[in-house]
C-alpha cells in the first residue's frame, strides 16, 4: 500500500534526524518483536499494514476488546494466577553457538537421501523423523534419538535427549541445528477447593547445538503462549504458529478479574509482547483466541513476532511468501427434520487471514471468506498470486452436501469458482497442480475431477472419472499423472442405504487402495494401475497423514506403512494379518509393481479385529543412498533396496 507522508519545518526534521540516529547507535542488539523504539520514545506506534488491520494504544484497550467481545465467560471453569512479568520492554540478545555453520552446505551433501515429503516445495514441515544423509533425528518414546545412519553397516545410536518437562510434536533439522517443537500445561490451581485448569499450553521451542552429535548442547530454548498449531521452514527462518484462547488472558470467576498478558520466554528471559505487537481485523468472525506467529532467524539469530486476535484457526497453508489462516465459521439457523431425525440447519463459511512473510518481515495483509469449510491443508494453494481454495458444503438439515473449488485474489476476494461439484457426495481430497486442480469425491464410486485453473476467472470442470473407491490423498507423479492413495468399496451396495446408515457405509469400504491417474487427456482421464492391499479395516497413515509416505519417481520407489486385515466370512469380520511397510516400483508405463514388504513384528495375533498401534508399527520410511530405512518405536530396519535383504537393525531404548 502507499506510504503516507507528513509535512515538518526544517529543524523538527532534523531533530527527528538526530532522535533516530541515536537510536540506532544504541541499540546494536539484533532486533526482537515489533518497532525497538517503543520503549524509548514511551509511545505505542501502530503499524499502517492492511486495510482491515488495526492495534492496540495499550493493555488496557486490549482487555477492554476482550471483554467487550464476550471472550472471557468461563462459566467458572478457567481460572489462573496473573503474575506475568512487570511489563516492561526490552530487546533480546540471543547469542549463535560458535560452532553452527548456517550455510547450505553439509557433510552428506554428496549422498542422495529421501526428504520429508511436504506440499510447497521449499517450504518444509516438521516431523518426527529427519535425516541429512548420515544422521536420522528420531522423535520415539518421549525421546530424541541421534542416531549415525550411514554407513549402514556401522549404524548406532549416538545420544538421547530426554525431555521431562515438555511432550515434543515434532522437529527440524538444519545444518548443525536440531530444533525441537514441544507444549507444556501449567498445573491446575486451587480456588475455594476447586481446581481450574489451564487448557491453552505454553508452547516450548529448544534448539540444540549439535556441531557435536555425541554431546547435543542446548543453546537456545524459547517458550510462547498458547497452544502449538504448527510451524514451517523456509531457508534458514522458522516460522512457528500457535494460539491462546482469550480464557487465558482474561475471565472472571465470580466478581474477581484475572489478566494474563502475553508473553514470550527466551533463555529464561521473559517479556511481555509489546501491546501495538498485538492486532485485530475487522471480521464478522466470532474472536475467542490469540494468535501468534513467531519467526527464528537461525542466522541472524533473531526472534520477531505479531499476534492477531482471531478465532481459533484450524488449518493452514504456508508459501514461500504468505501464511494462510483459515477458520471455520457455523451459522446454525433453523432446525429441520431429515430421515427422521431433528437437525439444526447450518451455513458453514471458511473465513481465511492473509499474513505476508516475505523480507523477514510479519504484516498482515487482508482477509476474505468462502462457503463451506476445507478437510485439510491440500484444499489450498497459492499460484501466480491467486489463492485457490477447495471447500464442502454440508446442510445436514436437507441431507445435501456437495464440492467447490474458489479462486481469490491478492486481497481474498472472490473472482471465479466452480461450485456444486458431486451433489450429495463427500470430498475426500483435494490437490492443486500448476493450473489445474483435482478432487476426488464418494459415495458409491470415485468422482476423480480435473478442473482447469488456467483462466482464474473463469474455472471449468474438464473431465471426471468414475471407478471403485476414493482417494484420501493425492500425491504428484508427474505433470500428467497423479497417485492416489485411500480405499477401495463395493459399489454394489445401494447408494441411499450407504447414505443412511454408518454400518452399511463401512461395509461398503474395503482394503486400502493405490491408483495411478493418467491425466494427459485432462478430459478423459484413465486410472492406468491400481493395487488394493487387504480386506475391509485395512489401514495406512498415509489416509490422514503425507509424511508417511515415502515417494521417489527417479529412484522409481514407492512405500507406505499399512495394517492389512482379511476378512474371515465364518466370524463375519476381519482380523490382522500383518502391520508393516508395502515397497513398490513405480513408473508411468509399467504402474504398480509390488516388491515385497518389510515389518518389525516377530508375529501377530490374528484373533482380532481389533489390533491396537503396538511399538513395533512402521509408521515412516526413508532412503540413504541403496538403503531403506523402515522406523518404528522399536526399531530401525536397514534393508537393500534392489532386493529388500536385510542389512542391519537398530533396537531403540
């Protein structure tokens, strides 16, 4: 947006000259949260970004927000102590351990591993399982494994870091740095012999210095409020989101008032975030959280940080150049009754908050809203400076559901959509790719839809398929063929029973399936292999999780974790049969190939239809060079790709 200018006589800006350049002089440290002359100057400043995006003057317009948007009704089950810091405001020095090297450049760069698999390429996602060709950093049994991967015949592990205090979710890994991502709840508090628990959790980032990987050394470790919703890595900044309920900041418990201001923690230094760090939007959207967005610039060791009062967001999509936020809205109207049941008749909007975070720097940037609500991060995309947005409509009320596909601009405004795709069918999965999009849709068979995005004003269905089954997953092959990875039905079984009735619907669903989409005729497009593994109650994570799959097209590897079940007619249900790893190769001219498969169990039950996660399910896989690498939180399993042989096997403890 322009910059506005003010007019000022001669020696005023000289003056203001001579201020400013002063404060540059003094401060030297790296810069941490917001403008560092606040606390010089004595005065809130609020940052002209977006048109919708106002700050607070001060704390207590902040709590006065809060209070006036009905935030704070606990109904007496939140209650916490204040004691927050003393508000005061001063900028952080974070030292970088002499020993990390923050270049590109590693000891493995001249070995050919597998990476996490993610969304954005060169936007990375956290996990419990990272390797840099020589090392894999293992999140298992509450511990942080080191563990010297390759050679594979020399693997051992290093070192374990245990971690009392925190539950880790997950971890990158950059050059001579291990960051790690945890939470910590505080303990309940006593009030009139009640005790009131303090559901947000504080956030808790530790990065290790691990120059050394026999002696990792905890060099920095960073607390945020609120809960972990996720975070990304883009070069060299890590850019961490989470979020507190506004219960937590203030409520009130009979007639006495609690505040909490927020906070962050760095090296046991705590600070309250600046009040004009602090934003809210001019939304139709119920506001019952804080959101934060930190960002760690593990070169220059900085930490900046804004915070946005927003409802809780519940998923979101990150590019090189843009966080996206979504929340999802329920406008319940009224009841009906369907099938002979009373339902509430709901409108569901998926309200989306754009945050730039191109130049190291954190500005909000508009926001827009779409109808319906999206299944997971896959439903968005960003691409030529559009943002591309797949939602379901649900009315529950009238039994009617279908799939849309919405392109927004620069500023979240809606300018083509393709709407009422699949009538009374549920998505299942959605992939953007280039300029077009794909959906697949159930209820008896698969509706697999290309939709053409090349015009975003104007975007059309090409072509759909329909065959057995659905995809919960869409993964890119190449730029004319899409894997599919969910499961596999009868559609035999009558289309309105499977829509009444739950048991009849898994009935319906069968083994976990895998296809192979040809869509170089994107209106005809041809399933041209497809494998469906066990009987119905199979299982893979791969269903609701992406880095559990393990893809390489050059090296022509496909392998996913899957609990396979078979179904024994005389019981009338089915029962496990194995839990492991399934290797394929791949290509486009030959599909499917099964190789074999690899499991960490000495045997399984097979009395069960119940087989409950055991220590021993794979539940990730990599490659080091010809090795692949299977890992539960057992074991890691070392095994030649060309023939699956066994090589080698790590016991964790």
């Amino acid at each position: 947006m322009k910059k506005k200018y003010v007019k000022a006589n001669g020696l005023m800006l000289v003056g203001m000259i001579i201020v400013i350049s002063l404060g540059y002089a003094v401060n030297v440290q790296p810069i941490v949260f917001g403008n560092p002359f606040d606390f010089l100057f004595g005065v809130d400043t609020v940052p002209s970004v977006g048109n919708d995006l106002q700050s607070f003057s001060s704390y207590k317009e902040f709590i006065d927000f809060i209070k006036d948007n009905n935030c704070n009704k606990s109904g007496g089950n939140h209650w916490n102590y204040m004691g927050k810091g003393d508000g005061s405001f001063r900028l952080f020095d974070i030292a970088a351990p002499e020993s990390a090297s923050m270049d590109d450049s590693n000891s493995a760069h001249d070995i050919d591993y597998s990476e996490t698999n993610i969304q954005v390429e060169g936007v990375d996602e956290p996990d419990i399982v990272k390797t840099d060709g020589t090392y894999i950093y293992l999140l298992a049994n509450s511990k942080i494994y080191i563990i010297k991967a390759y050679p594979e015949d020399g693997a051992e592990i290093l070192t374990t870091i245990t971690l009392d205090e925190i539950d880790v979710s997950n971890i990158f890994i950059k050059n001579d740095k291990l960051i790690v991502f945890g939470y910590s709840y505080e303990n309940p508090v006593c009030y009139d012999y009640y005790y009131y628990y303090n559901y947000d959790s504080e956030t808790c980032v530790n990065i290790y210095d691990i120059s050394d990987r026999n002696n990792p050394d905890l060099s920095q470790e960073i607390k945020i409020d609120g809960n972990y919703l996720d975070s990304r890595m883009i070069g060299n900044n890590i850019y961490i989101i989470t979020s507190e309920s506004t219960w937590n900041i203030y409520r009130t418990y009979e007639d006495n008032e609690t505040i909490s201001i927020p906070e962050v923690s760095i090296n046991d230094v705590s600070k309250k975030i600046p009040v004009d760090c602090i934003h809210y939007v001019n939304s139709t959207e119920q506001i019952d959280s804080l959101t934060y967005i930190v960002l760690i610039d593990l070169e220059n060791n900085d930490v900046k940080q804004e915070s946005f009062m927003f409802s809780s967001s519940s998923t979101l999509y990150v590019s090189k150049n843009n966080i996206y936020l979504t929340y999802i809205s329920y406008d319940y109207i009224e009841p009906n009754i369907f099938k002979g049941r009373i339902y509430s008749k709901t409108i569901q909007t998926t309200i989306v908050h754009k945050i730039s975070i191109e130049n190291n720097e954190i500005n909000y940037i508009s926001n827009g809203e779409v109808p319906g609500n999206v299944i997971n991060q896959f439903s968005m995309d960003e691409h030529n400076g559009f943002f591309r947005i797949a939602t379901q409509t649900n009315d529950y009320s009238e039994g009617y559901r279908c799939s849309n596909v919405f392109v927004l601009n620069e500023t979240l405004r809606i300018v083509g959509k393709v709407t009422d795709i699949a009538p009374g069918e549920n998505m299942h999965s959605a992939r953007f790719m280039g300029n077009r999009a794909y959906l697949v849709t159930f209820l008896t068979v698969d509706p697999f839809f290309v939709i053409d995005l090349s015009d975003p004003y104007n975007p059309e269905i090409l072509g759909e398929l329909k065959i057995p089954g659905y995809s919960d997953y869409l993964h890119p092959f190449d730029e004319n063929h899409i894997i599919g990875i969910g499961k596999d039905s009868d559609n035999s079984i009558d289309a309105d029973k499977i829509h009444s009735d739950n048991a009849v619907y898994y009935t319906a669903i069968l083994g976990v399936k895998i296809a192979l989409f040809d869509v170089s005729d994107p209106r005809n497009p041809i399933e041209i292999s497809k494998v469906v593994i066990g009987d119905r109650g199979s299982y893979t994570p791969v269903l609701t999780e992406h880095k559990a799959l393990l893809f390489d097209r050059e090296k022509e590897l496909l392998v996913l974790p899957v609990d396979v079940k078979e179904f024994v007619k005389e019981k009338g249900y089915s029962i496990s049969t194995f839990q492991g790893a399934y290797v394929y190769r791949l290509t486009a001219e030959d599909g499917f190939e099964y190789k074999g498969r690899i499991t960490h169990e000495d045997e399984i039950v097979e009395d069960s239809y119940w087989r409950y996660y055991t220590s021993s399910n794979i539940h990730r896989s990599l490659y080091i060079e010809d090795t692949l690498y299977t890992i539960s939180n057992e074991m890691i399993k070392m095994n030649d790709l060309s023939d699956l042989s066994e090589i080698n096997a790590i016991e964790l403890y």
